[in-house]
C-alpha cells in the first residue's frame, strides 16, 4: 500500500483585511485558517464553482426579470387609465360660453391643487390602483363588459 501523501505547504501574502476576515472567520468556525484557506481554494478551483457563480447570477436576472415585468405593467395600467380618462373627459365636457370659461379658469387653480394633494395621499397611503387589478386581466377581463 502507497503512503498517503502529506500536505504542501505555501505562502501567501494576504492584505490585512482579509488576514483579519479569515482569522475572525476561524475564530467563529473553530477551525484552523490553514483549513479555511484550503476550502477556499479548493471552492474556487472546482469545476462546479463557475457552474453555482452562473445558478446565483441566473436567480438575481429572473428577479430583475419579474420587477422589469411588474414596472411595465404598472406602467400600462398608468397610461391606460390616463387615456380612458382623457377621453371619458373630452366626451362628457361641453365647451363653455365665454363667461362661464373665465369662472371655471379660476378655479382651475384650486381644483388642480386638490387634485396633487388627493394624489400625493393616495399614493403615501394606499390603495394603489395598481393592487386592484389583478395580476392576469385577461381572467378579469372575461367577466366584465367593456366600453366603448
């Protein structure tokens, strides 16, 4: 029978922030440094370290993959609401003779800022429009009728 082979030693030159962050390492595992350097190396030398490194940076892609979704959704119900509320307005709204025009100029003002006051407080408080629509409208879709 072969005798096992002993180990090989090195040197290596570490900055001292990481000479502190292994030894405090060791420390808390209660294991030697010469230990933890070798499974260090052994983790970085592996062939299936690229395989883990390519699994964590697929997982953190597919979660900046569902918030790209969730922001463009967000967004189209934004400026669909936007729409139908535009042309809900445009349709309902008769023009006015030129007195009454100048009262409602007036009042714009004021209206508008209530309107920024009731926004700013829906959004800091809730509900979002957003949270009322489901997630898949095409299911919701199906049981209300649409306008035209």
């Amino acid at each position: 029978m072969a005798a096992p082979k002993k180990k090989a030693q090195i040197s290596v030159y570490l900055d001292p922030g990481v000479m502190q962050a292994l030894s405090a390492y060791a420390a808390r595992r209660e294991q030697s440094m010469s230990l933890i350097a070798e499974a260090a190396i052994a983790s970085f030398l592996s062939p299936d370290a690229d395989e883990r490194r390519e699994a964590a940076i697929a997982k953190r892609l597919d979660q900046q993959d569902r918030r790209l979704a969730r922001l463009e959704r967000d967004v189209a119900i934004g400026v669909e609401t936007l729409a139908l509320f535009i042309r809900f307005w445009l349709n309902t709204t008769p023009p006015l003779p030129e007195p009454a025009a100048k009262a409602a100029r007036a009042q714009a003002g004021a209206r508008y800022d209530h309107f920024i006051a009731t926004l700013g407080r829906r959004l800091n408080e809730g509900p979002k429009l957003r949270q009322e629509i489901p997630e898949d409208i095409s299911e919701a879709s199906a049981s209300v009728p649409r306008e035209s």
